[in-house]
C-alpha cells in the first residue's frame, strides 16, 4: 500500500470526494482516506503522478509520504503526525473574539443593555451599521479559509462543512450590507420607522459569531483528534535519536540513520537500544515493555536478539546492528499501526454514503426552508435566519469522524498492549469472532518439553535419579534430553563423564559409567531388561494417560526410577480459554499429538473440543470445516500456521516477539500469552461499540438538529433556533464525538468482569467417541457430560475431518498404515510424519507412539522397501505395512 499525504480535507464530504476521484484512476483497486490523519492508502499499479493529478483535480492538494524511492523514516512519521492545526486555530480564535466582542458592543450591547457609545454616534444608524460592517468584515477575513474551502468545493461541485459555514456566513453579512444600504436610503428620504425596521435585520454579529464558535469546534476537535494518535506518537517517541557505534576502534556518536547493518554499537545501563540487533559481548537485563507491553525485564546474553527502543537495564552490552532504519521491530509496528488507520472498517462505509450526499441536501433544505417561510407571509429576514440555522447547524464532520477516531484510539490501546491489528477490518472483524481454533504447540502450551515429575524407585534419591538421567542424556540430541539437562543444570547438578555412549534407535541409551552400565528409556523397552514394580507401572500409566512421557532409567539392571516430560501448558491458557468461553466463543484445539496426549491437554486447557492427528498442511482444511459453522479466528505462531491463518476470517500469530511482519496474520500478538487473544476480542468489541455510540450520535445530532433549525416545531411549540446557537450546537458535534472516542483510552482490556456472551453463538452437533470400549455420544457444548468421561473434552480425528471435505476423493485414494517400532513421544511422531511427508509428497500423515503406526493416504500403491528405508533412516524400525 502507497501512503500519501492530503491537505484541504475539512469533513467527511471531502474525504468521501478524494476517495471517488482517485478510485476512478485507471489501474486503483483500492483506496481509502482518513480524514483523522489527513492520509491515503492507494492499492494498484497506479503511478503516483495519476493519483496526485486526480487529488489535485478534484481541489484538493497530496503528496507521496517519504521522498521518491525512499522510505519514510520515524522522525518523518512523527512529524507529520505533529499537531500543526491547533496553534494556527488559536490565534484565529483570540482574534477572532477580540473583534467579535467589540461587534457585540456595538450590536447588542449598546441596543439590548443601554452600554455607552461616544457622542457621535447617538442616533447616528449609518455610522453604527458602518462599525458592525467592518468588524465583521475583519473577523470574515480573519477566518477566509472557511470561505476559500468552501467556495472552492461548490466550484467543484463537491460541497463540503465549510460550504455550509460559508454560504451560512456570506448570507448573514450580505443581508446585512443590503439592509445597511436600504435604512441609508430611508434616512435619507425621513423614513425613521423604516429606519429602525432595518437596524432590527442587522445580522452582521452572526455572520462573526458563526465563523467565531466554528473556530472554537475547529480548535476543541484538532486537540482532540491530536489526542488520538497519543499511542502512536509515544512509539515513536520511544526511537533514540543517536547511536554510540564503533569505527576504527573508537566509540563514536552518530545519528540513528547513519547506523548501517553490521555496525557495532555499544549500549550502557539505563539507554535505549538504538536499532535492532545480535549481542555478541556481554550480558544485561532488558526491558522491552515499550514494544510487549511486558513489565519483567528479560535476561539476555550473547547470542540473543535485542530491539530498538528497548532499556537496557543493567550491564554493558556490545552488539552487531541487523536491522535499521524502517526495517527495526518498532519501525514496523509504527507502520502497521500507520497503515491501519489508513484503512477503512465495514462500518465506515455507511457514514461515507451519507456524507457523499449530505451537504447537497442540507443546502437544498436551506433553501427550501426560506422559500417556505417566504410563502407563509414572514419577512425576508426571519426567513433567511430559519435558512441560516439549518446552514450551520449541519455537521457532516461529527458523521466522517466517528469511525476513524474510534479505530485509532484502539489501534493505539493495542499497541501499547503487544496487540497489533494489521487493518481496521481486523479490528472490526475480531468482535464478531464466534469459533476460536487454537494451535496446541507454542500457543496453549510452551513448545518446549519439560519435567514434570520425578518418581525415584525404592532407596533411590531424587537427586541421584537425576545424576545419572542428567549422565545418561548429556550426549542425546533427541528433544526429550534437553528437557532432563535443564531440569538438571536449574538445580545446580554436576554430571559424570560416561563411556560408550549408544543412541538405540526408537529404544533408548545406553552408555558406561565407571564399571557400571546406564539405560534408559520408553517403558516397553526398559521393561524388557529390567524388573519394573507394579506400583511404578501403574504411575507410568497414568502419566502417560496424562499426556506425558515416562522416561524409566535404570543402573546395573535395577530400576532407577521415571522421570516424566511434558510439552506443558502456558500458565495463563486454562484461564484464557475460560474468557473465550465466557464469551460466548467456541473454542476447539488442534494438534498433531495422538488422542491420549490430545485428550490429556485438552482436558488440562478446558477447551470445547480436540482435533487429534493434525499437521501443520491439514490445519487448513480443518479451518475450513470449521468456517462452515461460523466466524473462525486460527491463533497460530504464524510460520508452520501461514495457510490456517490464511484461510480463518481472523488470522491470529501469536508470540511473534520481534518478527511482527508476518503476512498471514491479521492480528499479530507480540508476546507469548495465550491471554491475549481474548484481550484483542475484547478490544475489539469495545472499538465496534464507541464506533456504533458515535454514529448514534452524529445521526441523531443532525436527525434533530435539522428540524429544530429550519422551524419545524414553531408551530406546535413555538421553539426557534438563533443561527449563532446553530453555530455552537455544530461546533461542539465533533467535539463531542471525538471525546466519546478518547474514552477508549481508559479501557482495560484484560478485565474479564464485564464480558458478555455472543448474541449468535454456534452450535456442534453431538461428538460420538470410543471411551473404555463404549460407544459415547457427548453434547460439545455441554461441559459437564464431556468432563465426566475420563476428565476430557471431545476429541476428533483430523482425517475424519479431511475426508469428509474430500470425501469424493479419498474414495479414489489407497490407505497405507505402518507398523513403526521405536516411537517414544510426539516428538518422535512429529519426525516419522516429517519423514514420510517429504519423502512421498503426502499431507495427511498421522503417527501413534502408543498404537506403533503411522497412517497416510497416497494416490496409488507405494514401494514399501522405500517406506521401510524412509523410516529407518529416520532412527526406527518397520515390522509390517498393509495397503487397501
């Protein structure tokens, strides 16, 4: 998306004729205007001297942000998002109402109050009248651009806000000067009854007074809309300005944007971090509270990634810069905030058809109104005051704001949360969200295996059952061991040295300490060489029924005890998963583990439902079933997720750290907290909700408004409307609307208290399981049924899931199941899976450690001495293969 810089834009109407101008451009395929930010997002293959042309055309002016060929820069962005608009409307206002309060002296001061004038001009009507002619002459002039906007759109044949303060304005003075000439005339001809008739259709204080109270709006709204992008402008404040680098073996300070990549800089405690980059001396405690919205400092060291505008906290620090300039983690999330109040939500669209034909039809209205009142026998002047009202009071501003204010205070709550919402579709769309489909690795649970039980055998410590695991595994790179050897090293444990080291494919270990011989590994195969108690069997049956790994260790051909490892769930996901709920969201959890470990998770989390057996190349089709039921958000980690992000109405990455560019995403959650996705809900349904209050507001404000002004209830009560009160009634609108949107700043998005559930929520027809060798229908929706049997929630199949999209295909497909010896845990699935999918080219793979099989489907028969050497090359062993 190209962005480009639009001035002369006053409401919604201007906004509105950009928008028509340029999507008219041969080759635009979308455009969207914010008149909150005075920008333009342009999609095509457009030039950009076309679309400045057709801005310019339609009376407007633009400019492409950045220079030509270059990107924009923070300070650039912060810049152009600076409040330039309020000081100039401060010093139009102080002077407008200096002159002002001298013209209501004069007018009704003097007529109304009986104040003091000089003595000449004591019955001198020409030269009172002559005074107010100038005064409001100079406050007209003072306030000329109403008057140079305005004029200029009806020339062009699209009438703005300031068209109806103009012509509004004009008609009041006009009148005026008309009535100063015709009481000369009368003066002149000793008519002193006409005389005081046309000092009474004086309205040269209204034409000041309504260009004064537009000005005070003007002003109240600028702050207010400057208030906006307080979020926005705090990132960018965030980005230092300099950088400590070293050249030639020397620190130098150097401005940020002459930092390149593969600098060294320096960083010392309590600075900022100038641009993104690699540690490759020393250590410190880094907050990056200012991109995560996380408080707890993170211990980072050599090797580790740090980020622009992050606090070094506490030690010296020498790092190689890797990204600068626009491409750092804080330029990216300043862009995307940018490009999302660039962008226009759904809702928006219905204000724009409004405003497109607002101002044509309040001056129609105008004019109809004095027409009126003209043939109900009233005099020229009443009638041009009813016409007058209706000019001024109009507010197609409050209308063309009360979208993009609320969408750039949430993008901004967001923000500062870790929560980034790529388009104001997104922020709209998240709201309505009805399934929530949830990746188990790295989204409800860490993504890293860890220990979670320690059983020593009889007369075996903890500790010694740990030294000899720690041994044992110190050489193994299967993903189990790192697990033990952290376990280990965070207590502190030193390891002997072992000798012939063995790696039993599939099996286990084996290894010499000393004179003494080590195993360990699954149960079945420990169980073989060595005698295992019944009272440990039954507590590795039911850790592995919990979805861990029972790792059985033993010396000399005694048991040593298990130690169980588990990729374990995030603190915060049972509670997250709550909130959705209590939302009225269906919450379903993919992975590719088998039923047990899925149930056992599933179990822990509380979700509505588990979709077993699923690989990162089915999680599409699974979303695509889910689509069928309603509105589906998939929270992935946006890398292996990319085609279920892709595919769901809401693509959620979550975790995304310092990598926040992440194409499929819709939402890009910064940090690891699965709680945020109910937090990105609730923003959103918070945005939607201030979004429907200001559109309430701005239509019922003119609903009102207009009949009030043109005379509507004179009849019936007797209720007239000054233009002046018009003017103020008007100037307030979008002050009002704008204000209702900075309310949004004082949201608390991870308070669950006041959640409500969807209007229209989903329903499953009934899950039918096998548990305990009974067939069991269960209600998914219905909580208690599901946790009565074996604590767990219901759990599907993922082919049952893809074959029923591709039913008609599959019936053409031949089912080839392996008998694999040697799996231990998912990891050890997750690798004969890879194997097989890049060896055949299939997708819909799904390996049990526990049932010894991996399934596929191919498109016809497959060599099976290629199967048995794929999979052996992958460390385990083939003992049959059938294929039907």
């Amino acid at each position: 998306m190209e962005q480009y810089n639009v001035t002369g834009m006053s409401c919604a109407a201007c906004s509105a004729r950009v928008e028509k101008a340029v999507n008219k451009v041969p080759g635009v395929t979308s455009c969207s205007v914010s008149l909150l930010t005075n920008s333009m997002g342009v999609e095509g293959t457009a030039t950009a001297s076309a679309i400045i042309s057709a801005v310019e055309e339609a009376g407007y002016g633009c400019s492409l942000k950045g220079a030509a060929g270059q990107k924009e820069s923070v300070s650039d962005a912060e810049k152009a998002l600076e409040d330039h608009e309020t000081p100039i409307l401060k010093k139009r206002l102080i002077a407008s109402v200096g002159f002002l309060l001298v013209l209501m002296y004069f007018s009704m001061g003097h007529m109304m109050w009986g104040w003091p004038l000089p003595a000449w001009f004591n019955d001198n009507h020409i030269a009172m009248g002559l005074v107010q002619l100038l005064l409001a002459g100079i406050v007209m002039v003072i306030n000329q651009k109403f008057f140079i906007s305005g004029f200029k759109s009806l020339w062009h044949r699209s009438p703005n806000m300031d068209t109806l303060v103009a012509l509004g304005s004009m008609a009041s003075f006009v009148w005026s000067v008309y009535a100063l000439f015709a009481m000369t005339r009368a003066q002149v001809d000793g008519n002193s009854e006409l005389v005081m008739h046309y000092m009474m259709e004086f309205y040269f204080e209204s034409a000041a007074m309504i260009l004064t109270l537009i000005t005070v709006g003007k002003m109240l709204e600028a702050r207010s809309k400057g208030k906006t992008t307080d979020a926005l402008k705090g990132l960018m404040k965030l980005a230092p300005k300099t950088a400590v680098v070293i050249r030639n073996g020397q620190e130098t300070t150097v401005p940020i944007d002459q930092v390149v990549k593969g600098d060294v800089f320096v960083v010392r405690p309590g600075e900022n971090i100038p641009v993104d980059g690699v540690i490759i001396e020393g250590s410190s405690a880094v907050n990056e509270s200012a991109l995560t919205g996380e408080s707890i400092p993170v211990d980072k060291a050599a090797g580790d990634l740090v980020s622009a505008a992050t606090v070094n906290q506490s030690g010296f620090i020498k790092c190689e810069a890797t990204r600068v300039g626009e491409d750092t983690t804080l330029s990216q999330i300043i862009k995307m905030v940018s490009d999302a109040a660039a962008t226009k939500a759904p809702i928006a669209k219905i204000a724009d058809r409004v405003s497109g034909v607002f101002v044509p039809a309040v001056i129609t209205i105008a004019i109809v109104t004095t027409i009126i009142w003209l043939l109900t026998g009233h005099e020229f002047g009443y009638a041009l005051a009813r016409g007058i009202s209706v000019l001024v009071i109009s507010c197609p501003c409050a209308l063309g704001l009360a979208t993009p204010v609320a969408i750039m205070v949430g993008n901004g709550m967001g923000a500062k949360n870790g929560i980034l919402f790529k388009t104001a579709v997104s922020l709209e769309e998240a709201g309505k969200i009805q399934i929530v489909a949830l990746d188990k690795t790295g989204t409800i649970t860490s993504g890293q295996p860890q220990v979670t039980d320690i059983l020593p055998a009889d007369g075996v410590s903890e500790n010694d059952l740990l030294t000899f695991a720690y041994a044992l595994e110190k050489k193994s790179e299967h993903p189990l061991a790192k697990a033990v050897l952290e376990k280990a090293s965070d207590l502190g444990l030193l390891s002997p040295d072992v000798t012939s080291f063995q790696a039993l494919p599939g099996n286990g270990l084996s290894a010499q300490l000393g004179t003494s011989t080590l195993i360990g590994g699954s149960m079945k195969y420990i169980s073989t060489l060595v005698s295992v108690s019944p009272a440990l069997l039954s507590q590795a049956e039911k850790l592995a029924e919990a979805g861990k790994t029972p790792l059985l260790f033993a010396k000399d051909g005694k048991l040593l005890g298990i130690i169980a490892v588990a990729d374990v769930i995030k603190p915060d996901s049972a509670q997250a998963v709550k909130e959705l709920q209590n939302m009225g969201i269906h919450v379903v959890m993919l992975t590719g583990d088998n039923e047990r470990t899925a149930r056992a998770i599933g179990a822990q989390a509380g979700v509505d439902q588990v979709i077993a057996g699923v690989l990162p190349d089915g999680k599409e089709s699974v979303i695509r079933s889910l689509k069928e039921k309603g509105k589906v958000a998939m929270v992935g980690d946006g890398i292996n997720d990319a085609p279920a992000l892709t595919r769901a109405d809401i693509g959620i990455a979550i975790g995304a750290g310092t990598d926040v560019a992440i194409d499929a995403a819709d939402v890009v959650l910064m940090k690891s907290q699965l709680s945020d996705v109910p937090a990105a809900i609730r923003l959103s349904r918070a945005t939607l909700r201030n979004i429907h209050e200001n559109l309430f507001w701005a239509f019922f404000y003119n609903v009102i408004g207009i009949p009030l002004a043109a005379g509507v209830w004179i009849p019936i009560f007797g209720w007239t409307l000054n233009p002046m009160f018009g003017a103020a009634a008007m100037s307030l609108s979008s002050f009002c609307v704008v204000t209702n949107a900075l309310r949004l700043n004082l949201f608390k998005i991870h308070d669950a208290t006041k959640d409500k559930k969807l209007k229209k929520q989903v329903s499953f027809e009934p899950v039918k399981e096998t548990v305990s060798g009974k067939s069991v229908n269960k209600d998914v929706n219905n909580k208690e049924t599901a946790s009565t049997i074996n604590n767990s929630c219901p759990v599907s199949r993922s082919n049952d899931i893809n074959n029923n999209i591709n039913k008609k295909e599959n019936d053409t497909m031949v089912k080839v199941t392996v008998n694999v010896t040697g799996m231990m845990c998912g990891h050890c699935e997750a690798h004969v899976n890879k194997a097989v999918q890049e060896a055949f080219g299939v997708q819909d793979v799904v390996s049990s450690h526990d049932a010894g099989t991996t399934i596929f489907t191919a498109p016809e028969k497959v060599d099976e001495e290629k199967i048995r050497q794929v999979i052996k090359d992958a460390g385990y062993e083939v003992t049959g293969i059938t294929q039907e």
